[in-house]
C-alpha cells in the first residue's frame, strides 16, 4: 500500500476526514493540525448521525450528535 498523500509506502492506512484519500498515518498526524480538522468532524459526525436516524436508530443518532455539539463547543 501506498499512501495516497505522500506516496510513501505504508503498512497501515486510514481515510482522510477531509477527502476519499487513504492516507498513512504520519499524513493523519498532520491533518489533525489542521486548523480545519474539527469542522470536518463535526460535519462527519452529524452525516453519520442523520444516516443513523434513516435507519430508525435515533437513540444511537442522538448520542452521535450530542458528541457533535461537544466538539463544536469545545471549537468556539
């Protein structure tokens, strides 16, 4: 495997929060400094919450948004 942002080969990989790449996790290091990281969890967060919701889960969705709303307190 190779990692989809640096190329670099790598063992171990995981989706980017900020796009479909699949990334090592030195790049995911990085990308958590970004300054617009915690918006990308949050919206990543309260897409799953709705298709949690969709699926008649909305015990499991409302704790997923709770956590969002945390996130987003602890952003401001």
């Amino acid at each position: 495997m190779t990692c989809q942002r640096c190329f670099r080969p790598t063992t171990s990989h995981i989706m980017s929060m900020l796009n479909t790449q699949e990334i090592c996790m030195d790049c995911k290091d990085a990308e958590i400094l970004r300054p617009d990281y915690r918006d990308a969890e949050i919206r990543d967060l309260r897409s799953y919450a709705q298709r949690l919701h969709a699926q008649g889960m909305s015990g499991q969705a409302k704790n997923v948004e709770d956590l969002a709303k945390q996130l987003e307190r602890e952003n401001t």
